[in-house]
C-alpha cells in the first residue's frame, strides 16, 4: 500500500532540529536550577553548571514548613478544577455543536466575544464579587469562576461539529437517551481531545498565578505558584530559586502529560481501522 | 463634560458589586490612655525583602507586641501595585501599609491616605530627628501622609580587583561628573575584553537629580512635564555621548536583567547604584570585591536620587488608633533600632544612623552622606506618567535613533498630552 | 453585527448539513432545544456571573471618570473616553504594532503547527518521544524563558555570534533595544512558545479524521503532500478556525513579553507598545485612570471581534472549494 513515502531523511532532520530549538530553553532552565546564582546570571550559555550544587532545592524545601503544604493545596485545586472544567467545557462544546436550541449562535458568538476582552480589566470588578460571594481567601475562589473555560468550550465545539452522526444515532436507535448518548458513546469517543483539554486546564490551574495573588491572603492556603513567587523580593529576582521552583512546580505535569499519553494518539479512527 | 452625580438607579445596579462607603471621621483617634488598645489586633501589609529583612520584620512586630500588647497580622504583597490597589478598592486593604514615596501623592490625592499630622502632634512625635528628604516625600498640600521607615540612596560602585589590575587606583576615579568620561575612556583601554567600564539603569528614576542639576525640575509648579530645557540637555548628554562610545552600557545590553547582576559578574568594572546592591552583591557574589562612593558632583553640586517608603494609615481603617501605635513604634528610637540593624537597611532617623555609626561603615558610608543631599523619587502625581514616557524614549537617543533634544521633545509632548487628558 | 451573525449561520451550516432534521415534528425539536440549554447550564451561570457581570460592569466605567477608592465617586462623562482615545497618538502607535504584529505572528504558528502536527502524525518512529519534547516550551515557566531569551539576543549572545558569523549581520545589534528589532525579537519569542499548544490541538484533530480518507487516497496514487492538501487541511478547517481565532486573540492581546521587555513602558521609543500594555497602564500604573483603561478594553475587544470574523470567513471560503 505505501507507493510514495516522505523522504524521510529530510523529515527526521526537520523533527530532530526542531526537537533541538525546542529542547534548548527548557534544558537551560532545568540545569540552572543546579547553578549558583553567579553562574546563572553571569550570561554564560554553556548548559551543564559548572559547579553543580543543591543549595536551591534545599532552600525552596526548607526555607518555609508549608512547603508541602502548598503542593497538597495545588493539587487540590487543579484536579478538582480540571474534571469540573472536562465536563463542563465538554458538555457547552457539545450542545453548542450537535443541538439546536433559540439563541444558540448567539451564544457561541457571545463566548467568543467574552474571551476577547483583555483580562486586566475584569480583575477589579471580579475581585468585589469575590467579596460580595464572601469566598475570598477560600479554594473556592479559585475553583468556582473557573469552572469552566470558554477557549476549551470553542475547542470542543470544534472537535464535535466533524464528529460523525451515525454513531450517535445508533445509539438512540438503541434507546438511550440524549445524556446517556453523551457519557457512554460521546465522551469517550473524545477521548484525545478530551485528554488534550484536560492537561492544558489542568496546566492552567497549576501555573495560575494572578488569581491566587489577589484571592488568598492566608499562607496555609497558598497555591505553589504563590508559595514559591515568595522567593523573589522587591529588589532583585533570585533567578536561582525561580528556577529549581520552576523544575518542581513541571514535574506534576509532566506525569500527567506520561499517564495520558496513551489517549492522545487514540481517537475515533472510523472505518478503515477495523 | 457635565459634573453630575450619577442617579440612584444606575448605583443600584451596581450594588452587588459595592458594598458600604467609607465614613469619613477627619478627627485623629489618638488613644487617650494606650492601654485601652491592648488585644487589639490590626493588619499591616508589607512587601518581600530580603531573608534579613524579613526577619528583622518580625523581631520588629514582636517587640512591638511586647511594648503596646497590641497583636499584628502581617500581609505580604507579591505585586504590590496591583494587590494594594485591588484591595483598597475592595476595602479589605490592611490598616497600616507601606508607601513608597512615589506614589504617595497619587494614593493621597485619592483619599486613601490617613493624614497623621494630627496624631504626631498628639503623640509629641520628634519629627526633625527624620532625613528631610525623606519625610518631605510624602508631604503633599502641607499634610503627612506616612512617616519614612527607611531610604536608599544612590552611589558609585567600583570593582577593586578590575580597577587595579588596569593600573588604577579607587582614588583615580573621578569625584566630579565632569571629568568621569575621560576617566571612563581610559579604564576601557585597559580593562579586559567583554567588561565595559561602567553600567546603569536608563531610567528617570536614576536620572531625575541630573536632569534637575541646572535647576529646571522634571514636572513644573503648573503640573507640566518639563524634559528639554537647555539646561537639561546640557547635563544628560554627556550620557548619551559616554553610551554612544561604549564606555557606559545598560545591564539589558549584556543580557543582565538589572545593573547589579552585571557587576557581580564582573561584567562592568564601575556601576551607580542603590544600596541595596551591597546585599545582593554579598549574598550572590561572594567573590567580587567591592568598594563604594559618592556619585561624582554635577557642576561642583553633591546629587543623588533618594528612594523611600513609608508606614502610611488606611484611612477606612477600623483601628486607627492602634494603627497609629504600630508606626509610633517603628519609625520610633527603638523600633527603628531594630529593624535598620537587623534589615541592614539606611535608618530615617539621623540619630539612629549615628547611633549605628554608619557613618564609619566601609560601604554605607556614601549613601548615609547622600541622605543630606538626594533628591526624592516624587514628584506629584504625573511623575508616573513622565516616568513612563521618559523611559520610553531615552533609548531611542542612547542608541542614536534621534538626538536626545528630539527623543526629550518627543517624550514631554507624550506626557504632557496624557496628563492633560487623564489627569483632572 | 448583521453580517457577522450571518457569517456564523453560514459557518455552522456545515455542521448541520448531515442532521435528520425535517420533517420530525416540534416536539422533538422542543426536546432537543431544552436538553440543549440543560447541557448549557453551568455555563451560563457561571459566564454570567464572573464574566458579563465584570463586564457590563467595566462598560459603565468607561463612560466615567472614577475614583473607585474608598468611597463611590462618579462623574459621567458620557463618549470622552472614548473621543479621548481616538485622539490618542499612543493609541494608534498600538494598533498598529498590534495589526503588524498579529499579521507576522498568526499566519506562521498556524503553518509551522499544522505541518508539525502532520507529521508526527504520519507514522514515524519515535512519535511519542518527539511529541513529548514538543510539549516541553509550554511548561517552562514564563519569566525563565523570557530570561533565557534575554540572553539569547543579547550583544553577546549566540544568536548575535550565528548571524555574524554567517555574514548576514556586519556588527552585533542589540534586538531588545533597537526600535526596528524589539517587536520581531517578541514575535520569535512567542511562535516559539505557541507552537506546541497549538501543535497539539491539530493532532488532537488529526486522530478524528478517519483512516479509510488516506487509503483510499494512497489507492489513487496520491502523493504525502496531495494528501495533506486534500485531505487533511479542509478535514481540519473548524480546528484551523480554532487555532487562527485563538492566535488572534493571543496576539491582539500580547502582554507579558512587552512588559517584560519593555520594563512596562512601551519602549524603546513604542516599539513594544501593545494594546494591552496601554490598558494596564491606565488600569494600574496611573491612578485614577479606570475609566479610560475600561474604554480603551471595550475597543480592543472590538477590534478582535471584528478581526476575527473576517479572519473566520476567510478561512471557510478557502476551504470551500
């Protein structure tokens, strides 16, 4: 069946240079993490430090006893905002791809229109109906208006307006209802997308810096990223701590980037894979 | 542009988001008798210092606690600009909070600032014992809006072990501006290649006292930015020129994110500063040798930038009283003992500089000399909008883009268009 | 706002065209539409309430001047914000560093990610590696990467030594801050750390697109690239839209980088003056100056809207024939 292949020396030269680009920052910043300070600010771009240390670590683990704490509060947090947000975000993408109802496209233009509104604005107003919901310095503050995503809606209205009928129809041939339809046959049918959309929100909540800034006050209460921003004083940033903070603060994800790998590459392939 | 209240109707509707004004009470809450202030507890909202600030903070809050019985929460701002303001609009912002000086006329202004006139009065405060730049930095229309707990100040740093091995001595480097160019060309001839002779930060805030040194200031009586006047220019180009043959650079053109990681790396043989680059430089750079003075004189005149912040009260606090006892105590003998010490930061007041003998101190000593002289970072409300422009536009004369008059023309026709519009 | 609407029953037509729809009677179409605003629901309460609340609420204020400290202190001052900003060189400096910017950026994230994604997605070996390392630029954290890059294009770095060496450049220059350069370097910075999310969005997309498509294809003697044309783009054209509305908004709304840079100012003399960095300034640099930074919010989020419509037709018709 394969008459005409890639030429696949180019194509492997492509992937691996652009493999290089994309590795170099990233390997940057993970080795800097083992360098003292001068060595990292001193504009040298050799990679591997030349008088490797732990000091960082130690000091980002040791330097406030709510460390643990705070990865606990994270975790919390993004796990719990990620699968609200999954089926939140997943149902709106649906209904607003497969169902008519009055004013839909209104809707879906209305969506668009808010995620075009530049953030800095709705801080303010959004932090007085924090007030008003009396949950600032609460994990609900962070969880609650993040509940859902409208750039994860849009995705998934995307994702479902090529997903084939039939498969939906067989199943209402075969009695279930419109939301047994959704979580037996639909949603894990999605599965790559819906993997693709857990790990980005669950990346958001985990790297969510500003709404912690502004919602929590009580340092037991602290996401990591606020945790570990206490690191930098007024005056200058410590580059070092930022960095192994930064390394510790990836692993998680990149866990969870490993567990669902599998999802990514298996979506619905149908026909021809039978 | 009609100045009408805005009707009842349209208030309701944004009532979920509103809750209570504050009421204004102009009267000072001075406890009369200060025991009756004991298990009170009120917040005071600071920003991250260094690990020895931090600590000497909070041996400051727990003498404090032992003095007046009165119990402190501690508010740490990560952003401060952004958290503060959220939370004064909010009305959860904390009792008793820093200011740096250069904001303090725009937070005034606004009427968030407790004027603490009427309590220094009452309380006896000796206020003459503080810097005057420092405590005038935050007077505005004759009242005082927060009392200093420290400054910084800026002076010449100089790297011991690259100046001598260029066959120089700390004596050689020039004590007027004047001559520091030649001085400046000189060293490059001699230092290694990849280390320039000397480093700054382009910004107003490091510029203001050159830019005032033939006696025009930067904003006029009339709230104008006033940025390319003669005399100004006369005393910036020097700069501009020193920049354009690289005897001068910025830490962003060596890839440094501030002036004194670049000297630390030994980047740059001579850098101006603020203080707080001692610290930092100790702390990071164990290795490089540093000696400190005073910034060369402009036309024979001492100059310098002063930074300072200051304890300010909440004017929508509940505990003003006890507010008022918290920045009794710190900016007082004792307090500031404690916190100047420990923090190894300049003290406000002059007697606890000599009490320290800072005076004496190898490396402090310039920048305690330049308390008597520097010109505050503050300059009524519009300096954050000169600032920006400023900033904005330098650049583009440093690296030849204009020549510095059009740059500066450029920058003050922003600025002042902006402040006409923004500003009422 | 009519045209734009009748774009949007056009664009959904084709998700439509399939549906068993005529014929069936209301009360089906009534059940439909009520499990249709069922499957909405958590949605709207919340959009409503953290979202359109915030902001009717910032539409108010910039049809004021406020002081929004302490007290409630309003003065309606009905267009001048508005009529402000439309005099507002700065305003205009930054639309257009914005346009400029939007038009460089979007087109080459949107190309180098699709063709990315295609071929990992094209049955080579080490798929799963070379995916997992492409997924590494959106887990570094921001200010380090803005640091690395600092150092990247500064005077000395290699960048400056690549391009001298090979003779493009005569002498180093100093990318971050030279007017002509400090809006290009941000643009590298940002494909480079955008590709990857939208890299895996595509191949998100491409697991949907049905194997028997490419077969058949490969039957008639169709060559990698005939089939990436043919099959793949117009089979990707709702994730496409998807990608070049979100790298629109993205870009009309670029931030860190320019603040960053710029130390928060704009500079060197605007070059990286954005929009958004403008609306902070007013938000939280300035006091007092909410009203105009609401005002100047609720024209960008305009010109995104209408940016993007015209963006999204365009796109549906390129793939329509």
């Amino acid at each position: 069946m394969k008459k005409r292949k890639w030429p696949r020396v180019l194509l492997y030269v492509i992937l691996v240079s652009y493999a290089l680009i994309t590795m170099y920052p990233f390997l940057w910043a993970v080795l800097a993490s083992f360098k003292p300070y001068s060595e990292i600010v001193a504009g040298g771009l050799t990679l591997w430090p030349e008088n490797p240390t732990l000091a960082n670590y130690q000091h980002i683990f040791t330097n406030d006893p709510l460390f643990p704490r705070w990865i606990m509060n994270s975790f919390f947090i993004a796990t719990v905002g990620t699968i609200v947000n999954v089926i939140f975000n997943t149902m709106a993408g649906y209904s607003l791809a497969r169902l008519r109802f009055p004013g839909r496209n209104y809707l879906f233009l209305l969506i668009l229109a808010v995620m075009m509104v530049p953030g800095q604005i709705l801080l303010i107003p959004n932090y007085l109906i924090m007030r008003s919901l009396g949950i600032l310095d609460t994990y609900a503050a962070l969880i609650v208006p993040g509940a859902i995503n409208f750039a994860y809606i849009f995705l998934m209205r995307q994702f479902f307006i090529n997903f084939p009928r039939e498969v939906e129809e067989a199943a209402q041939v075969d009695g279930l209802n419109r939301f047994q339809t959704f979580w037996r046959i639909v949603f894990p049918m999605a599965k790559a997308s819906v993997a693709t959309q857990a790990v980005f929100v669950f990346l958001g909540f985990w790297n969510e810096f500003l709404k912690p800034l502004l919602y929590i006050t009580s340092p037991e209460k602290y996401t990591l990223t606020l945790g570990l921003q206490s690191f930098q004083s007024q005056n200058a940033t410590q580059w070092n701590y930022i960095m192994a903070a930064s390394v510790v603060s990836i692993i998680p994800i990149i866990i969870l980037y490993i567990l669902l790998n599998k999802y990514f590459m298996q979506g619905l392939r149908i026909g021809g894979d039978k | 542009m009609n100045k009408k209240r805005l009707s009842l109707s349209v208030l309701m509707l944004s009532s979920l988001i509103f809750a209570a004004a504050c009421g204004g009470n102009d009267e000072a809450q001075v406890a009369s008798d200060p025991s009756e202030l004991e298990g009170k507890e009120i917040t005071v909202g600071t920003w991250k210092g260094t690990d020895a600030e931090v600590k000497a903070f909070d041996e400051l809050l727990a003498a404090f606690t032992e003095e007046t019985g009165i119990n402190v929460k501690k508010k740490v701002y990560n952003d401060y600009q952004t958290q503060l303001q959220t939370d004064l609009v909010g009305g959860t912002a904390p009792d008793v909070f820093y200011v740096d000086a250069f904001l303090a006329p725009e937070l005034s202004k606004q009427g968030v600032l407790e004027p603490l006139d009427q309590y220094a009065e009452q309380a006896d405060k000796d206020l003459s014992d503080f810097y005057e730049p420092a405590i005038n930095a935050f007077k505005s229309d004759d009242q005082l809006f927060g009392l200093p707990k420290d400054y910084s100040t800026l002076g010449l740093y100089y790297n011991k072990r690259l100046i001598e091995e260029a066959g120089f001595t700390p004596d050689d480097i020039p004590t007027e501006m004047e001559q520091l160019p030649a001085f400046l060309a000189d060293l490059k001839e001699q230092l290694p290649s990849g280390v320039v002779p000397a480093i700054t930060t382009s910004e107003l805030a490091r510029h203001m006292f050159v830019l005032q040194s033939g006696g025009t200031d930067v904003v006029s009586d009339d709230r104008k930015a006033v940025l390319s006047q003669p005399d100004q220019l006369a005393a910036l180009q020097p700069l501009v020129d020193a920049y354009q043959d690289k005897l001068v650079q910025r830490p962003a053109d060596l890839g440094q994110g501030w002036a004194g990681d670049s000297f630390g790396a030994e980047r740059a043989a001579i850098m101006i500063e603020g203080n707080w680059a001692i610290s930092h430089i100790e702390q990071n750079f164990p290795d490089v040798e540093m000696g400190t003075k005073e910034v060369p004189t402009i036309g024979g005149n001492s100059g310098s930038m002063m930074f300072t912040v200051s304890y300010s009260l909440n004017s929508d606090s509940d505990e003003k009283a006890a507010g008022w006892e918290f920045i009794n105590y710190a900016t007082s003998q004792d307090g500031m003992k404690i916190w100047s010490e420990g923090a190894g930061v300049l003290p406000s007041l002059k007697s606890i500089a000599e009490e320290l003998n800072l005076q004496d101190d190898e490396l402090k000593a310039p920048f305690v000399a330049a308390g008597a002289y520097a010109t505050p970072w503050q300059k009524g409300d519009a300096l954050s909008i000169v600032a920006r422009e400023y900033n904005n536009l330098l650049p583009a004369a440093l690296t030849g883009d204009m020549t510095l008059e059009e740059a500066m023309k450029r920058a003050e026709e922003a600025a002042n268009k902006d402040i006409e519009t923004q500003l009422q | 706002m009519g045209t734009q609407l009748e774009i949007n029953r056009r664009t959904d037509a084709a998700a439509q065209a399939p549906s068993p729809k005529n014929g069936k009677g209301s009360e089906r179409n009534r059940r439909e539409a009520l499990q249709g605003v069922t499957f909405m629901l958590p949605t709207l309460l919340l959009l409503f309430t953290f979202t359109l609340l915030p902001i009717f609420y910032s539409l108010f204020l910039s049809f004021t001047r406020v002081n929004l400290f302490g007290g409630i202190d309003f003065q309606w001052v009905g267009f001048t914000n508005y009529v402000n900003a439309w005099n507002d060189d700065r305003v205009w400096t930054a639309l257009n560093n914005t346009f400029r910017y939007a038009l460089f950026v979007v087109p080459i994230q949107t190309a180098v990610a699709l063709l990315m994604a295609a071929v990992l997605n094209s049955g080579i070996r080490f798929q799963n590696t070379f995916r997992t390392i492409y997924f590494l630029p959106t887990l570094t954290s921001s200010s380090a990467l803005t640091m690395i890059f600092m150092f990247l294009f500064s005077l000395n770095g290699p960048i400056n030594n690549l391009l001298v060496n090979f003779g493009l450049l005569e002498a180093p220059v100093n990318f971050i801050n030279e007017t002509d350069f400090a809006l290009a370097t941000i643009m590298v910075m940002n494909i480079w750390s955008t590709v990857p999310f939208f890299m895996t969005i595509y191949l998100a997309g491409l697991q949907d697109i049905p194997r028997s498509l490419y077969e058949a294809a490969s039957l008639d003697g169709a060559n990698a690239w005939q089939k990436l044309m043919k099959i793949t783009v117009p089979n990707l054209t709702p994730v496409t839209n998807y990608v070049i509305l979100m790298g629109i908004i993205g870009c009309f709304q670029l931030f860190d980088q320019a603040y960053i840079i710029s130390g928060g100012t704009g500079g060197p003399n605007n070059a990286t003056l954005t929009f958004s960095l403008i609306i902070y300034q007013y938000a939280f640099q300035t006091i007092g100056t909410m009203g105009y930074a609401s005002a100047l919010a609720i024209i960008l989020t305009l010109i995104i809207f209408t940016v993007s419509m015209l963006a999204r037709r365009l796109n549906k018709e390129e793939s329509n024939y």
